[in-house]
C-alpha cells in the first residue's frame, strides 16, 4: 500500500514535471536557450548591438515597465535584469542612437550611449495623446531609414459598426474611427510632443496592427492585420462555424503612403480566395464593391491567429533560404471557439526582392504546451527581434519568458 | 402552448432559488450561453488574458446579482481589473435576450465552470430591466 502510494506521487510528480515543461520543436539544427523568465507580460524587445535586450511590458513588473537584460557571460541566459520606464505598453526599438518604447498613448525615447541608455530616468515624449479606448490600444512601432518613425494605432472597434460587437448594428459610413485610428501615423523620431496634428497618416483601412517591420532591402512598411471577428456568431446565414474559425484571413501588407487596406468595410475570404464587403456594409460573401479598390495584402493565413510580431531577417547565422525572409509570431486564437484554437507559433515566409517566394511554413511550435487555448496556454509568443550575431529572440506575454534561438552549423 | 411552457418556465425559474438548480433553466442556460458568450468567454468561461474577462470564481459572477443583470443587459466597456488583470474588450448590450433567457444563462453561468450561486429569476431580470429602462 505504502509502496504504491510512492509510485503514485512518483508518477503524479513526474507528470506534472513534463507537463510544466514546453518544449519548442523547431527544424533540424536550430536550438534555443531560455534567456530570461518570469517577466509576466513581456510584450515586443530589441536587442542592442551589444546584444543586451530591451523588452517593453503590458503590465508593471515591480514598478517597471521596461526592463534591460544583459548576458555577460555568453551562455545564453540572461544574467542581470535592470527595470526602468513606469508606463506599461507594447512598442519598443532602436533608432539612431535612442532607445524607443510606447505606451498606449504615445512614444517615449531616451538617448543612449554606447548601447546603455543615459538616463533611464529623462524620457523625451516623441508622440503623444493618441487614441487609447482600451480595444486595440497597444501602440506597435519601426522606423524607416529616413528619420521616421511609424506608429500603428487600432481602430477600437471590431467592424465600426453604429453599436461595436453587437449582433446586427450595421456599419457607419464612412467609418468616423478612420480619423484617428485603424492606421498607421508617420511622425519624425526626433520631434517632441508629436500628435495628430503634425503627424501624417500614413496608411489606413487597418483594424489593428502589432506585427510591423521596415524592410530594409526595399525601403517599405510591412504589417500584420489582425481581421475581424464574429463572422460566424453575427452571420450564421453566410458562414457555418467553421468557416467562422478560419475566416476572415489573417493578413500581411506592403504599405506605401496613401495605402487603404479597407478595414472596416472590406475583409479577405480565406474561402472565395478575395476581398470581399463585409457583411456590415452589405456584403452577402460575393459582392466586391468598393473592395475592388483597396490595397491588396500580399500573403493571407488562417483566421484570428493573432500575428502579433513580424521581423524581416537580416541576419547571416541561419540559413541562406531565412535571408530577408519573415518571421512572424502568432499570439494564438479565441475567436474560433468551440471550434479547435489555432495559431500560438512561429510562421516563417520566404521573401524574394521584398515579394513572398513560397509558402508559408511553421518554423516554431509547443510554446501553448498541452492547451491551444488562450488562458490554458503555458505561452503565447508575442514579440521578436534579431540579435547582432543573428539569433533570433522571442518573448511572450503569458508568464513572461523569452527563448534565444541560434542555429548551429 | 408554448405561452403556457414560458410560464411554467418562469414559475419554476422564480422558485429556483429555495430549490436545487433547474435542470431545464441549466439546459437553457447553457444554450444561450452557447449562442451569445462562449465565442468570448470560451466553453470553460476562462476568458481571453487581457481581452475578455475569466467568468470562473470572480466577485462580478459570484457577487451582486443586481449589478451582474446590469452588466448582460447594458454591455460592458470600460477597462476592467479582476483578480489583478485588466480586461480591454468591450460587451455589446445583451437587451434583446428575454427576461428567461438572462435568468437561465445566469443561474448557468454561476453555477458552472467551478462556480457555486444562487440562481438568478426572471423576476429579478424584470425588475432590473425595469430599472434601467426608468
């Protein structure tokens, strides 16, 4: 009796031991190291040329909303945690020599001097007063080569329809949120107290971006949309269920000034293969409209995946086909249940002269662990970001961990 | 006939409370939940972390009825803290369900996932309605 108890917590012990552990499958010759944990919601990082990481948090971590993490002796695990910065938020880069972080209203910078930030305490306020209603409020940034920085601000708004997410509210129009909101705004990176006034709104018609990278092969804004949801549970004459899950596409641009992606009256039909009118606006999954003129995304994936980073690969350590390829991290699905959850992993597209070259494939999995599902999840990957010798990092927002990928000839 | 249903429905959701749980205001409750909040609050009622709010042993679920009524027939927009986390989406108005229907997903809803409550009446639906529509 007392021996099978024993080997019941034994086996209890071991279960839980395993299924505590995730283990990140990745292809042959890559490996990963967790460099730094329990940073509870870590949001986007970036990696200095020094190779110290930067990470911007959603919710304060001892007071800090940004923390500096430093491996100092090499082995691939962060060494030292410094936190700085009281306001939570998403965005976070570096650009011509300042440290760059967001919080849901604006952008913050601070002058850094060989890699270390001078004064953790003087943040310079680059942009401020930006929409913030709570829904898409997180503000994503990149910046071109030209002094420019982009910021997405989130239509708070799910279609802008006249009463947001309530089953058969039609869609306004034109949609008032686009004034300020549901696009990307294109400020100086060295102007301070920038708002809408002096900014320029760069592209529109996007209902949320957190993914977006400058593409510094050929000088243009690439984003991540996140589509819509409720097709199904709104429109249950249009799509079953589980044309609901995989609808609407998931979709990345090429933004040029001006751009319209069509957001909210128009979204992409992972089932007919095009842009169609949303249902909101009149659309019955047939009629193109108004849709026939907007900004066509140049590769579409599954509905409601989440992208919530993208990174042009510059780096030579991994192999020739990942060059100037992107990385994207799929925060994982809600909005298909009870339909199967999908998402919650690393996709990588090969790119040629700043056009996909292929299709895309899962590069990362398991950070979900047993559960693809949004609270069950054990990690949900949220950020990304290339360090100098060309490893790839990635954060993620569930517990806070990040894992250091290299690959090894 | 189906009047007479409703009426035996509401009699037996009004007397509920003195009693076990209803089956069929479960079963009911169950369907409406399926049909208007498990897209958001998930088949678990575990939510989404930041987005929509966990329905599993919170104050809001648990606690005031009154206020909990409130909340399904008016939406919810404001940024909310539970347990320490925020909660961002926004919750249409649920107006359009009937008094039944609020009452049966309700007493669903508190007496699932893990939670242990009171059932809600459709007496207690009307009143609030009443109140907010005042």
């Amino acid at each position: 009796m007392k021996k099978n108890s024993i080997a019941l917590l034994i086996g209890l012990f071991a279960f839980f031991h395993l299924s505590a552990q995730v283990s990140i499958k990745m292809p042959e010759g890559f490996t990963y190291s967790i460099f730094a944990d329990s940073l509870g919601r870590a949001r986007h990082l970036v990696v200095s040329e020094k190779g110290d990481v930067f990470v911007k948090l959603e919710k304060l971590k001892n007071g800090n909303g940004i923390y500096q993490l430093k491996d100092q002796n090499g082995d691939g695990v962060a060494d030292s945690y410094k936190g700085f910065g009281n306001y939570t938020g998403t965005g976070i880069g570096i650009n011509n020599g300042f440290l760059y972080a967001s919080s849901d209203e604006g952008v913050y910078r601070y002058k850094m001097t060989n890699n270390e930030v001078d004064d953790v305490n003087a943040a310079e306020k680059v942009v401020t007063g930006l929409v913030n209603k709570n829904q898409h409020a997180s503000k994503s940034i990149t910046f071109d080569k030209q002094g420019n920085i982009y910021v997405n601000i989130g239509a708070p708004s799910n279609a802008c329809q006249v009463q947001d997410r309530r089953k058969g509210s039609p869609g306004m129009m034109p949609c008032p949120i686009l004034d300020s909101a549901g696009g990307i705004w294109k400020f100086k990176n060295d102007v301070p107290l920038q708002s809408y006034n002096n900014g320029t709104k760069y592209a529109t018609g996007l209902r949320n971006v957190v993914g977006l990278d400058w593409n510094k092969e050929v000088n243009d804004l690439y984003v991540m949309q996140h589509g819509r949801d409720m097709l199904f549970q709104f429109y249950p004459d249009l799509f079953t269920q589980q044309e609901g899950a995989v609808n609407p596409a998931e979709e990345m641009f090429r933004l040029k000034q001006g751009s319209d992606a069509g957001w909210p009256y128009c979204y992409f039909d992972n089932g007919k293969k095009q842009k169609l009118l949303n249902p909101e606006y009149g659309g019955d999954r047939n009629k193109i409209d108004i849709c026939a003129d907007k900004t066509k995304s140049i590769i579409q994936f599954p509905g409601h995946m989440a992208p919530n980073a993208l990174l042009f690969y510059t780096g030579t350590m991994f192999p020739a086909k990942y060059k100037n390829g992107a990385f994207i991290a799929f925060h994982g699905s809600w909005n298909r249940s009870p339909e199967p959850q999908e998402g919650y992993f690393l996709v990588f597209v090969p790119f040629k002269d700043g056009m996909p070259s292929g299709d895309w494939e899962i590069f990362a999995d398991g950070f979900a662990g047993d559960k693809k599902q949004p609270g069950a999840a054990t990690y949900r990957p949220t950020g990304l970001a290339q360090g100098p010798d060309g490893s790839l990092y990635v954060s993620d927002d569930q517990k806070g961990r990040i894992w250091k990928i290299s690959y090894n000839k | 006939m189906r009047f007479i249903f409703l009426l035996l429905l509401s009699f037996s959701v009004i007397n509920a409370q003195s009693q076990a749980i209803n089956k069929q205001i479960m079963s009911t409750g169950k369907d409406v939940f399926s049909l208007y909040c498990l897209a958001c609050h998930q088949e678990d009622g575990t939510g989404v972390p930041n987005l929509n709010p966990p329905l599993v042993k919170t104050s809001y679920v648990l606690g005031d009825k009154k206020k909990l009524i409130g909340i399904v027939l008016n939406g919810f927009q404001e940024k909310v803290e539970i347990n320490g986390e925020f909660y961002s989406n926004v919750m249409a108005p649920h107006d359009f369900l009937t008094d039944i229907e609020v009452a049966s997903v309700l007493t669903y809803i508190r007496n699932s996932f893990g939670n242990k409550a009171s059932a809600v009446t459709a007496a207690e639906v009307k009143i609030a309605r009443k109140a907010i529509n005042n």
